[in-house]
C-alpha cells in the first residue's frame, strides 16, 4: 500500500467515523445533525480528522492493521471514509441542540414472510443481520467471520441465519445493489449473486451488477427486467423502516436471539465483530432448554 494513502485511512480512523456517519445517516433530521456534529467534534479529539502524523497507540494499530491491506482495499477504504467526512461536514452548521439516546442492548421485533434465510427453520437460534452492499465492514465479516460461523452453527443447524436490507444514504448504489441480490433471489441464486456483491463491494455499478449476474448463471434479460421493474423497491424500504424503528443506524448490525414463530427478542451486535464474539453469544444461549430435532438445511 502507498505510505500516503495508509496515512491518510489512520487519520480519518476508519472504524470510527464509518460508525458514526452511519448513525448519523440514518436519523431524523434534526437529531440527525446533533450527532453528527457530536461525532465529528468527538473524532477530531481523538485525532482521527487530522491529516497527518498520528503519535498515539491507537494510530499505530490503524496503521498496523491496514499495512495487511492490498491497494485496491485501500483505495475502497479511502474513497468511503472522504465521502463520509464529506457528508458530516454539510450537515455541521445548522445542528440544533438535542439529547442523545443510547439504543437498548436487545431487540424485540416481529417475524416477517419473504424474508431470506439460510439454514434450518426451527433452528434454535437466530442470526439476523442488516447490511449494505457496499460497507467494506460488511464485506470484512463474510469474508472473515462468516464462513466459520456457517460451518460450525448455521450448517450444523444450531443457526439460521437471515440477511435483511439497509442500504445507507451516501451510498450511492446500494439500494440498486440490495434491489438485484433479490431479483436473483426470484431465480433462485440469492445466496450465490448476495456473497459476490459483498465480496465486490468496491464495484456494485450497474455494469458490475450485469457481470456478477451473468458470472451466477442468471436469466440477464429477466435480470434487467426485474431491476427496472423496481417490484422489490417496497420490501427494502421496509426492512430500512424497521431498522430506523429499532434505533439500528448502521452496518453490519446483528441481532441474535432464540428463534421463535412470530416475534423475536435478541442481542444488539453492532459491527464486523470477530468470530470469538459470536461464538461467545451463541453458546450462552444453546446452554439453555434444548430446542427439538431439525429437519434438513434450506436456503431460500
């Protein structure tokens, strides 16, 4: 990676601001520009809006970390976090002053039909998460965390895990993107084009999304009907609703709780947590009553 561009990702600090845009993005407006005035204010403190020589421990572990990192994740990284700290600066002259509420640690919601879910039905857990297509921390936990977590408890059946949509804001082609990950679910192939839109998420234009269509064996002219129909416009927006609704701003957000038939209650998981962290929760919770047997594994 170019010393600059690696100087420039620690300045900006990318777990931070990542997580306080996407807070800030998803609010009411006035709120809206509270936090994200409090946000930057809080950044620039910790040195993370400060282009240039970055002395603390914190820095250097930024630094450590995206040394691992290949130049075009770099430049993904690079060209997100710009756009962030484009947006919080518009927003910072007219926030008013506000009270900030922390979100409640567990999540109750209702059970929705439609929704896309991998792994057994009476599993006796559930994973739930909300993502966009072109959150680089999305993309870090599929590749990184994912395929462990599906070996061991989604494929197991001990795991369903079920992926809903949260396209934000200053993403420009992520709710195009969430829109052509269910028309391929129409084909049967939601699981295959979900997992290339997310390992590709530095590239989700609509030329990429004809590519990774084709790449999964696609229909392509009931690919391009189906994105032009906008027929799975509502069904995202209502997944975005809900998660506005349970105070959940930003992704990837998870929430894991006992499988039930119509409500569940769960854990707020916030972040491209390490895979020792789920772990942890989910074997907290298979301690307690045991669920019955399960049928076959089912993706749909």
């Amino acid at each position: 990676m170019r010393p600059e561009i690696q100087g420039e990702i620690v300045a900006y600090g990318e777990d931070g601001i990542e997580q306080g845009a996407q807070t800030a993005a998803r609010t009411s407006n006035g709120f809206r520009r509270t936090l994200m005035r409090r946000t930057v204010f809080n950044l620039f403190l910790s040195g993370f809006l400060t282009v240039g020589s970055v002395g603390n421990s914190k820095a250097q572990g930024l630094a450590d970390r995206s040394s691992d990192m290949t130049s075009t994740q770099a430049e993904a990284i690079l060209t997100e976090l710009r756009a962030i700290h484009q947006l919080l600066e518009r927003q910072l002259p007219t926030a008013p002053t506000a009270r900030l509420v922390s979100p409640s640690p567990t999540v109750r919601m209702a059970m929705g039909d439609g929704w896309h879910i991998l792994g057994r039905d009476d599993a006796p857990l559930t994973l739930l998460e909300f993502s966009d297509y072109q959150c680089p921390f999305c993309r870090r936990f599929h590749l990184e965390t994912f395929p462990e977590l599906k070996k061991t408890y989604v494929d197991t059946g001990k795991v369903r895990f079920v992926s809903r949509d949260l396209p934000l804001e200053f993403h420009a082609n992520a709710l195009l993107a969430a829109q052509a990950a269910r028309c391929a679910g129409d084909q049967g192939k939601y699981w295959e084009l979900r997992h290339a839109l997310i390992a590709n998420s530095a590239d989700v234009s609509a030329n990429a999304l004809s590519r990774y269509a084709q790449d999964a064996g696609l229909d392509a002219l009931a690919f391009q009907q189906c994105l032009k129909s906008d027929r799975h416009r509502d069904a995202i927006q209502k997944d975005m609703a809900d998660a506005q609704t349970l105070q959940i701003s930003g992704t990837p957000t998870f929430i894991l709780g006992r499988t039930a038939a119509t409500t569940m209650e769960g854990l707020r998981l916030v972040g491209a947590q390490p895979y020792s962290a789920f772990e942890a929760e989910i074997r907290q919770l298979l301690a307690g009553p045991p669920a019955r047997p399960s049928p076959a594994p089912q993706q749909r």
